[in-house]
C-alpha cells in the first residue's frame, strides 16, 4: 500500500481497532426567523469545527413556545423576546441556569426599493397613500408586538391598526412589503438589512424604541443535552458574536 494512502487511514484504523465510536450529534434548535441568516453562517461554522449537526426550526417566538409546550423536541430555544421563554420556564421547561440574553435589535420602517413614498416620522403610515401596513402579529409575535407597542406609546396606534395587514413572522411581514401586497412594514432592522428589495424609509431610535431582547437556552427535554449545551456556549463566544454583529445584531458583551 502507498504510504501516503497508510498514513490517511491510520488514524482510523486505530479508533476501529480500539473499539471507539465516534458520535456526532444532531442539535436541533428553535430560534426566531430573524435569527435564519446569522444563525446559519454560525452553524456552518460550528459544523465544520465539531463535526456536530444543527438542525433548525425557524418561526415566530410565540409559535415556537407552543410547538415546545405541546412536545415538540428542541434542544435549545433561542427567542425574540424574554415573554416567550419566560412562559417555557414557568412550566418548567428550561434549564434555567443555561438561559441568558445575547442579542438586541431595533426596529425600521420599509418600502419597496423603488417606493416613492416619503416617511420622515412614523405619523406619515397614518397618510391617505398607505393603505396596508406588514407587521408580523402584533397580538402574538415578538416583532409585531415590540412594533405595537411602539406605535402605543407615539399614540399612533388606533389610528394605523385599521390598515395592518398582521402577518406569521418578521419575515413574511417584509416579503408581503417586497412583493407590493402592503405598501410599508415595520421589522427588525437586521431583516432589512438582508432585503434587496426594500429600503429602510425610517429607522427608530434605539432610545426611543421597546427594549429588544433575545435570550437563548438549553430544555429541559433535550435529547442532545450535552452537545446542546456546548453550542449554547459556542452561540455566547466572541467568534458567534462577532457574526452576529456582522448582519446588524447589537451583541451583549462581545469583546472589542
């Protein structure tokens, strides 16, 4: 046999001939639509270091949190807003010492790409020429309800509510903008940042915006616990974080 060929195979035969199994894990996690792009650069890269699989659930929180609560298995859940996975940990579903929050995010106001609306504040989507505003649910899903809450406390929101078109998730609610079914929405900035087809019309202030939060954890039913919790950890890394922030996630404590 060529040596070239003998050493590639060695390292193998000695684990075969020493009786060792090598189990790569398959992690499934839940997380928040807005998450889908990061998240799936941050798995590549995890997979390609560890071998272990991540298999993910993208929905809106509130969607996510009953598919747990009525069994469905996920390792980890990552969140769009503390309520969801407060609502998991009062039913004893999550391994409380695991959980913490990593990410935050704002909130803008889009229009198609090639929209001629103009929006200066937030009070112009109360305008005769908008008729259908996108918002993921704002009586269920984190996005719609951190954006109804905003249009509260601006003492805008009766006066627009007639014209929301309520929608699955964040991302529907930016795909019913790019395809012309509403003529603005109102998402994470993160997805509009990914949208080749809206633009950013306005962008509230992170001051005057609903503390955006995102928090993550390992459940309680986790098949893969182990393996759960070291890509938990991996998610909290600088390395993680560093991408996170690359498609415009505000990072807690992420190392300069």
């Amino acid at each position: 046999m060529h040596i070239t060929r003998l050493l590639k195979i060695a390292p193998v035969l000695a684990l075969v001939c020493a009786g060792v199994t090598v189990h790569a894990a398959t992690i499934t996690v839940f997380a928040a639509a807005s998450l889908t792009d990061a998240l799936g650069e941050i798995a590549r890269n995890y997979q390609g270091e560890t071998g272990n699989k991540i298999e993910f659930n993208f929905a809106g929180s509130s969607v996510l949190e009953r598919q747990i609560e009525e069994g469905a298995p996920a390792d980890i859940f990552f969140s769009a807003d503390e309520a969801r996975m407060d609502a998991l940990e009062e039913k004893g579903l999550v391994v409380g010492k695991t959980r913490r929050s990593r990410l935050s995010n704002s909130l803008v106001i889009v229009v198609a790409k090639d929209s001629l609306l103009s929006i200066q504040s937030p009070k112009d989507l109360a305008a005769d020429g908008i008729g259908h505003i996108a918002l993921a649910d704002p009586q269920t899903v984190p996005a719609g309800i951190y954006a109804r809450e905003y249009l509260g406390k601006i003492h805008l929101w009766e006066k627009i509510a007639p014209k929301v078109v309520p929608m699955a998730n964040v991302r529907a609610a930016l795909a019913a903008v790019e395809s012309g079914d509403a003529e603005a929405g109102i998402v994470y900035k993160t997805d509009a940042a990914i949208s080749k087809k809206t633009r950013v019309a306005y962008e509230v202030p992170r001051q005057d915006g609903p503390r955006i939060r995102y928090p993550m954890a390992v459940m309680k039913e986790a098949r893969e616990q182990k393996a759960a919790l070291a890509f938990l950890e991996y998610l909290d890394s600088d390395a993680a974080g560093r991408l996170f922030a690359r498609f415009g996630f505000i990072v807690d404590n992420l190392a300069p």
